[in-house]
C-alpha cells in the first residue's frame, strides 16, 4: 500500500483484475493500491506522500 494526496476525485479501473475504486479528493494522505495511486499520479489527480522516515539501520556485528 502508498499513500498519496488526491487533489480530485479518480476513478481507477483494473480489467484484469476486475477492480474499479473511487477515491475521494481530501488534503490529508490516504493508503491505497499501488496500481491506483500510479494511474492517478499518471492523470495528474494525485501525487505521492512520502514520509520522511530515516531508514533502519542494519545490525552490526561485535565480531572483529
């Protein structure tokens, strides 16, 4: 799931998998399918939050 900023309501539609989802316009992030927030961002009706998370830092070992 992505989070993303809609500035319009979208209609996404994925005929393969049989899926149609409307999302409403709102100015907080929302979680979706990846795939609908790529065709809103592809329509110009989204664009992406990011969240500014450092990432993990990987264990380290004791052993020399």
């Amino acid at each position: 799931m992505a989070k993303a900023v809609f500035s319009r309501r979208f209609d996404a539609t994925d005929t393969k998998k049989g899926i149609s989802i409307r999302v409403n316009a709102l100015e907080d992030p929302q979680t979706q399918p990846e795939w609908v927030i790529a065709k809103a961002v592809e329509a110009g009706a989204a664009v992406r939050h990011s969240t500014n998370k450092a990432p993990a830092k990987a264990a380290q070992s004791k052993d020399k």
